[in-house]
C-alpha cells in the first residue's frame, strides 16, 4: 500500500519532508508523516498551503526512494568517473575479481547448502528417529536444527543473488 508524504522543494537536495507531529519539515524520509492516500494527505497540505508554504507536492514515498536510490547511484558513478587512476582501477579490480570467481563463489554457496541439507538428514534427524533423549535434550536438537536452517537459508538467499546476477533462474539455481 503506497505511503504518501508531503515534500518541500522537491527539486532541491536535501528534500524536506512534512512531519505532522511537530509541524516541521526534516530531512529524514522516514521520520516524516505518511498518509494511505493523497486525499488523505490533501488536509495537512491544504493547511500548509494557507500558511503561506510555497513549493509543496504529496509524493508516494516509494517515488522518493526510487529517486533516492538513483541519486546514490549516480554520485558513486561521478566520484568514480573523476577519481584519480589508482581508485578508478581499484574499483574496476572489485568488479573484475568477483566476475571471475563468480562461477567458484556460486559452486561454494551450493556445496555448503548441500552440507547443511546433509546435517539435517544424517545427523539430526538420524538422532530424532533412533535416539533416546530427555526434554532438554530434545531442545538441544531443535536449536541445532533452527540454527542448521539459517544457515541454509542464508546460502540460499546468496545464490539466489549470485542468479539474479549471473542471469540465471533463481528458482532452480541454474
């Protein structure tokens, strides 16, 4: 559900968003005040408006992080473009390396969910069926469970980066 906000002065950095609480405007997207829609966002501006505030708009928020994130984006691209040569090249050595090993860091991310599947099934559920365990015990397994799980689904999360990335399909990791 979109969540608009009052903005000051769009066009200029840093936007100043509308904080109905004080009655100010901040520089913080997120500490500003958000309606469900713009009619009901329409009161405040309209009292901003006879206060004699120029230069307002209601904004879907996800508008202003999507123009956030362009800016960021487009800084990093000047201070990149017109940094000197050693800082130029050592970004370009960044993106360089992580291509080439792309291919190794996606074999390792699949090795380790295949070990994390191994533990569940051999270890812990082996131990579950056959074994004889008091409460605590059955805690303990539980907790080695839950954290074997995280720890797959943190693997799992990256390879369906590395796909994404990669080009491949993130739901059969090809």
């Amino acid at each position: 559900m979109p969540n608009y906000v009052i903005v000051r002065n769009r066009d200029e950095k840093p936007m100043e968003y509308y904080r109905q609480k004080t009655k100010t405007f901040v520089g913080s997207l997120q500490s500003a005040s958000k309606w469900n829609s713009k009619k009901m966002a329409q009161p405040a501006y309209d009292k901003l408006i006879k206060n004699g505030e120029k230069n307002l708009e209601i904004v879907d928020s996800d508008e202003i992080k999507i123009t956030i994130q362009t800016d960021k984006w487009k800084d990093y691209a000047k201070r990149i473009a017109h940094a000197d040569n050693k800082t130029f090249y050592q970004e370009v050595e960044k993106v360089t390396s992580f291509l080439i090993a792309s291919p190794l860091i996606v074999e390792e991310i699949r090795k380790e969910i295949s070990q994390e599947d191994g533990v569940v099934l051999q270890d812990i559920l082996h131990t579950v069926e056959l074994g004889d365990y008091n409460k605590d015990e059955g805690l303990e397994l539980l907790g080695d469970l839950r954290s074997s799980r995280q720890k797959r689904r943190n693997y799992k999360d990256k390879q369906e980066v590395m796909n994404i990335l990669l080009g491949g399909d993130e739901n059969t990791g090809s």
